[in-house]
C-alpha cells in the first residue's frame, strides 16, 4: 500500500505504509495462484506456468522442501475438473492421477446446520484404488480457487 501526503503547495512526500505479508505459496513469481492454503507446517499449492496458461502445477510440502510436485519437471500434467451441488452451496475440485493415487485440490461451501452463516472448507483429498484415504484440510480456511478453471476439461462421470 502507498500513500501520498501533499503539504502546502503541492509537494508530496511518499510514504511506504506495513507491507502486507506475503501470500504463503509453493507456486514460483512467474506462476499465478490457483490455489493455495497450509495444512499444519506444509502448503498446498495448485500454480499456473505463464509460459502455457493452460498447464498447472500442483506443489506440496515446505518452501525448502517440496514433497510432492506434479507432474514432474519437463513433463505435461493431466488434470481434471470436477463440481457439483450440495445443500445450500457447493463443490469444485481440481484432480490428477499419479502411479495409484488420484489426488484433488477442493473448495466447498454449504449450508450451515440450523441454517447459519455458510460453512466453507478447502483441501486436498487423496484415493488410491478408488477408495479415499486421506483428507488434508486447510487450517487457514482457504481462498478457494484464486480463477476461473473452466477452461479444464470434466472428469468423466
């Protein structure tokens, strides 16, 4: 944030307020954020490369030590999109394969029981053999998907 103080005639001094902290992500600055959230000490992050605005990056782990980067450097990822309707709100999930882990980056929002504010959680989900087993959930609540990922092609059924 920069503001500006004018004194007198027209003299203005700039003044540089608290920058506000950095975003916590694993995507590089020449990648926009897709998504990003921590989960414990770790991040999850789901980059898009400018070089190919269509090519994503899913990045998890540390910012000194990634864990697990798709796809690999030099290869193309396939993703998948994935949405659907729940009571009051709604799924939106972000999903590839790696060997037999199928992985999805998800933001949802849905009625609050009793009918309070809307409920949101975002995370990471990971199936192996078609059966869940591990959900990471964001401990800082998410943003949720930072644009639009129409553009993705649809999972299959």
């Amino acid at each position: 944030m920069r503001c500006v103080l004018v004194l007198g005639a027209g003299l203005a001094i700039g003044v540089t307020a608290a920058a506000e902290p950095a975003e916590r992500t694993l995507c590089r600055p020449d990648e926009a954020v897709v998504f990003s959230c921590t989960v414990g000490a770790r991040l999850v992050s789901l980059c898009r490369t400018g070089a190919d605005p269509k090519r994503l990056s899913y990045r998890f782990g540390r910012p000194d030590r990634v864990e697990l980067a798709y796809p690999e450097a030099g290869a193309a990822g396939t993703f998948k999109r994935t949405s659907g309707l729940l009571y009051g709100g709604g799924i939106t999930a972000v999903g590839f394969r790696r060997g037999d882990y199928e992985y999805a980056v998800y933001s949802r929002m849905g009625r609050a029981a009793g009918g309070g504010d809307p409920e949101t959680e975002d995370g990471v989900a990971v199936a192996r053999g078609g059966k869940r087993i591990s959900t990471l959930v964001c401990d800082d609540g998410g943003a949720g998907f930072r644009e639009s990922i129409d553009w993705l092609p649809k999972k299959p059924g």
